[in-house]
C-alpha cells in the first residue's frame, strides 16, 4: 500500500508531460512556418524561371566590342 501511495504522490511525471506538450506545440508551429513560406517560395520559383525561359542571352560579338 505504501508503494501506491508513493506512486501516487510523485509529481516527476508532471514536468515530463508538461515538456511534451510544450515541444508538441513547437513543432506544429514550426511545420506551419514552413508550410507558409514553402507556397511563397514555389510562387516565387516559378516567377524566376518564366523570367529566365523568356530572357533573351547576347553572344559577346554583339555587344559591341570593335573587331
């Protein structure tokens, strides 16, 4: 009986509890994070790449140079 009655009285387990709800909590925030800033960065990838696909590249023989 004194064992229960042990058991049943320690707090240890509290903080440990504690701790994990609390680095539940960090990781969802930071998997929400990501997820935000991953659709800008795709919008934003695909911007760049429609800019690269229509730049049009000058060969050096026609920027001038004297020859």
């Amino acid at each position: 009986m004194r064992r229960f009655a042990a058991f049943a009285s320690d707090r240890s387990g509290a903080v440990t509890v504690d701790w994990v709800v609390l680095t539940a909590a960090l990781v969802g925030a930071c998997i929400a994070m990501v997820s935000s800033i991953q659709s800008g960065l795709v919008s934003l990838g695909g911007d760049v790449g429609g800019a690269l696909t229509s730049a049009n590249v000058q060969t050096l023989d026609t920027l001038g140079g004297t020859e």
